[in-house]
C-alpha cells in the first residue's frame, strides 16, 4: 500500500468532488472534512452496506438512533468525564500544544522546550438552556455507544429480544483532537458505526470469534485490500480496565499502519455501571423461570470516515492504458458512488441525446445512481469516470439507433478497470450495473 501517496488521494478526492476541507473559503477548521457530491454517495454506500449487514440482514439485531447530546451523569458513570482524555505538552517557546505520544523531546515547529505532561479531556463542553452555570452543561458525544446503553432497558421492554442480541448505530461523535492529522483519520467531528452485542458471559468467546469474522467479512464487502489489514492483540497491560479482550483490526495506510476498527469484549461494565448511577435495573430475563441478569457485551466498532479513506487507498490505482498514463479509483460495485455513466456519443444530436435520455432515465428507475455526462469528448468523459470510480460507461451511438440495422438497440458498454468495450442490448444493461 506504500506506494499509494496522501497527496495523491487527497488531490483527486478535492477535484473530482469527493472531500473537501471544511471551511476552506475561510482558510479552513483543523478536523472537519466535508464530503462533497461523490464523497457523499460514497460514504452513504458504505453506511448502507454495514446497516444491511449487519442490522437488516440479522435476525438477532436491532437499530437505534440516539440523541447526541445526553444527560451528563451518563458519561460520568461511563468514565468519560474523568478518564476520557490524551497526554498534552505544551512547548515553552512558542506555545503550541501537541499529543505527547505524537513528538519527541523537543517541539517540532521551534525546537523549543516541553513542559510537563498533562491530561487533556477531548469531549467538546456545550451549554443547555438559557442559564450558563454547572448545571446547563453537558457534552457532545465523544462515542455513539454511551445512547445504546443507555437505552438497552427501552429495547427490551419494548422489543423482547432473545439473547444473545444486538444494537447497532450509526451517527456522528466529536472529539477535541489536540492534533488533528492525515486527512479524515484522526478528525474532530467524525461518524461511528457500532454495535453492542449482548451475551452470556459463558459464551463471550463464541460470540468474540463470530465478530472477529464479521469483521473480515466487511472488510471484503467494501473493497478494503485484505492484504493491508492485520489483527493486533492488546496486550493485557494495555487493556482498559473493564476488558478482558480486544483486538485492533489495523491497515496499511498511506502515512502508516493505524487503526482501522476495532472489537472489544466489555464484560458486563457498561451496564453494571448505568445501573448503579442510574437506580435503573438494566437487566434481561430470557427464560421463563430464571433469575433476571446483567449482560456481557461485544463491541465491534467501525468509523465511518477511516472506512472511506481506506477504500480510497485501496481503490486508488495507477496504469496505463491505450499508451498513456491514467490514475483511476477502482471502487467495487457495491460502494462506486456512480454505478454507470450514460453518454450519448454526440451532443449536438438530438436522435442521439433522446434515446441516450431514454436509456439513462429506464436505468435510473431502478439504480438512482446513474450519471448523465456529455460534457466534452468522450475520451475525456472516460479519464472523469474512471477517476470517479464508475464502474461502467454506456455510450448510445448511431448502431444504437438502427444504421447498422442488426445492432439496433445495443450499446457500447466500456469497462473501468481494463478500458475493454463490447456491444450489449439495451435489455441487458439492469442486470450490468446492478
């Protein structure tokens, strides 16, 4: 994967209107990112791939959207008010502050002095209401997991799920980064997909092996190279406190190997501890008979945008082709956030633009993700394609109209990733793209 560079992907991503830096027209917010008209239908396809997977598609899962903002003795029970924080130094020149675990001995801006390390809390403090005392604060998410516990008591009473179950989540978390780094790794406002997986505590293990491959199994539906994902085992004395294991599912990024999901088992932490700060008795009974207990829980964790940008680096590749060099993301179907492109071969023909029309609108009934493009000429429209991922470009041309009387109502079909072209009926095309 090393050969793919950062500046690359983030130069196309900004050209052909995948991401944006935010506020860019105001010189930029470190650690906000926005997804422009492809980077959207990107990510999108991604969420909507892991929803069904993994909460659609499953017979022991449920969803959930909590709110962002929660009561704050929620994350006072969880640990985050008083654990929820990173090392920062700050230097005595220049007064820049960065991660300790992120710099040396000497401050990389001026080579000037750090001082003493201190704990920085990164969850952002906001105010409710009009008054702006102790009472009015609270915090924005810094994890989506905190709302699907506390709202595990709702779920059972209202759903009666069997164990073992699960809820799953996707929404935005935020996070005070004290410094933001490589594109939309390591961000401020960023967007988790998560799941809380409730077991026995007899059959975590079981359970732990089967998200392991869930895990993998996703890894492979986006389009991730498997070859630049590995499996790192925390070591016990790197565990927090109330796990017992947890794996961190790593990929070879451009800038390093980081991060990219993770899968932790939990025991029965989370709950136990809601429960004794809330007075609520979070706890199931399953089986008529037995006494009433608290859950363990698995907890597989993917970020939103680390998926994104591990499919761009995976996606991301460079060739040759008819005898010149072409740069070109090659998304697989499912995720590409166009799934075809319908050209008519002119533009100034009308009989060519109709029936190109027809062809795109019959198409778009079915898969809302096709583009229209007559804008420029058609070697030009394949080098945009290609650079957008799309899979597949159809171009209706004067065959397709009957001048070849047997190649009425076909078309050219021309593949992404080898550039091959080959005549297809216009029914056959759903079946193509799809």
């Amino acid at each position: 994967m090393s050969e793919v560079s950062m500046e690359k992907i983030i130069s196309l991503c900004k050209r052909r209107g995948f991401i944006f830096q935010g506020s860019e027209i105001y010189g930029g917010l470190a650690g906000t990112w926005d997804y422009g008209p492809y980077g959207i239908e990107l990510k999108n396809n991604i969420k909507q791939l892991w929803w069904r997977m993994f909460v659609q598609d499953r017979d022991d899962m449920v969803g959930l959207d909590a709110a962002i903002l929660m009561n704050p003795r929620a994350w006072e029970a969880s640990g985050h008010v008083s654990g929820f924080s990173d090392p920062l130094v700050e230097c005595k020149k220049c007064k820049k502050r960065f991660r300790a675990d992120h710099v040396g001995d000497k401050c990389p801006e001026c080579e000037g002095e750090f001082g003493a390390v201190r704990q920085f809390n990164m969850m952002f403090k906001t105010q409710i209401g009009a008054t702006e005392d102790e009472s009015s604060v609270t915090y924005l998410r810094p994890e989506t997991a905190g709302g699907i516990f506390v709202n595990f008591k709702n779920v059972v009473d209202s759903v009666h799920p069997k164990m073992p179950f699960g809820i799953g989540q996707i929404g935005k978390a935020f996070r005070n980064e004290i410094a933001p780094r490589d594109f939309i790794f390591r961000v401020r406002e960023l967007e988790q997909m998560e799941i809380e997986y409730f077991v026995r505590a007899e059959e975590w293990e079981k359970s732990f092996e089967e998200w392991r491959q869930n895990v993998h199994a996703f890894i492979d539906a986006t389009g991730i190279k498997s070859e630049g994902v590995h499996e790192l085992d925390v070591a016990p004395e790197d565990l927090a406190h109330y796990s017992k294991r947890t794996i961190d599912f790593e990929f070879d990024f451009p800038f390093g190997r980081k991060e990219l999901f993770g899968l932790a088992y939990r025991t029965d932490f989370d709950l136990s501890a809601h429960s004794a700060a809330s007075g609520a008795k979070l706890v199931i009974q399953d089986e008529e008979g037995k006494p009433p207990f608290t859950p363990h829980v698995i907890e597989p964790s993917f970020g939103v945008d680390r998926t994104v940008l591990a499919v761009l680096a995976s996606a991301y590749t460079e060739d040759e082709l008819g005898g010149e060099p072409r740069a070109y993301l090659r998304f697989n179907k499912t995720v590409a956030p166009i799934k075809a492109a319908v050209f008519p071969l002119l533009k100034n023909k009308p009989e060519l633009v109709e029936k190109a029309r027809e062809v795109y609108l019959m198409l778009k009934k079915t898969t809302p993700q096709i583009m229209w493009d007559d804008n420029g000429n058609i070697g030009k429209r394949y080098r945009r394609q290609d650079e957008i991922g799309t899979p597949v470009c159809i171009t209706i041309d004067f065959d397709t109209l009957g001048e070849n009387p047997s190649l009425k109502d076909t078309v050219t079909v021309r593949d992404r990733d080898t550039g091959e072209q080959k005549r297809v009926a216009i029914g056959e095309l759903t079946d193509i793209i799809s």
